[in-house]
C-alpha cells in the first residue's frame, strides 16, 4: 500500500513546488501593465523591455560569471573531498567528513552573512 502510494505523493511535491513556478513564466508572457495569470493576450513585451536595457543584461552577464566561477570552483573542490575521503586514511575521514558536512548543518543565510562581514573586514566588497 505504501509503495502504491508513493507516486502521487511525489507527483503532488513536484506540482506543489512547480506550480508557483509556472504562474510566474505564464504571467511573463502577458501582454497586460498588471500582472495577470492566465494571460488575456500573449505578448514578449517584458522580454524586449528587459533585453533593451543595458542595467538588467550588465546583472545577467555579471550572475552568469558568477555562475561560472562558483561551479569550476564546487567542482574542483568536491572531486578533490570526494577522492580524499574514498582513497585517504581512516584516520581522517572523521575529521574531514565533518569539515565538509559543515555548511549542510548551517543555514545558508548565516553563512551568506558571515562571509559578507569576513569579505568587507579585508576590503573585499564591491565586486564580484
């Protein structure tokens, strides 16, 4: 019975965490000044608003760098933590298991602000 029922519990998740998703990307296309789902007309209007300003594409291609550096970086780091707790001693598999569980334990907001209070202490604010 269990087994049988977890299917729906998981369709009901996803359409649960998709739905706010799909209000938004259907209101986009909205050729209305309000917000209005389901749209009256269809329309790429916001679209063309946002690519024609230089502020709103200088944010994208800065988050996209961003983007790009974090995941080399996540990458690099995380093969190098996965191999050195697979093949290292069992000596420090504890300690370095525990170093990397670390930010999972804490919420992402405390380590956003901690970072953000440590960066401007070296004087690092204001860029990327």
């Amino acid at each position: 019975m269990r087994t049988k029922l977890l299917p729906i519990y998981v369709l009901i998740v996803v359409a649960l965490m998709l739905g706010p998703l799909a209000v938004v990307v259907g209101s986009s296309f909205s050729d209305s000044e309000l917000t209005r789902f389901p749209p009256d007309g269809l329309s790429l209007r916001w679209f063309r608003t946002v690519l024609s300003r230089p502020d709103w594409i200088d944010a994208f291609t800065t988050s996209i760098r961003i983007a790009a550096i974090t995941s080399a970086c996540a990458l690099a780091l995380g093969v190098s933590a996965a191999l050195g707790l697979v093949r290292g001693t069992k000596r420090w598999r504890g300690i370095a298991s525990a170093i990397f569980l670390g930010p999972v334990l804490f919420p992402t907001i405390v380590i956003g602000i901690a970072l953000l209070q440590w960066l401007g202490l070296l004087g690092v604010t204001r860029s990327i």
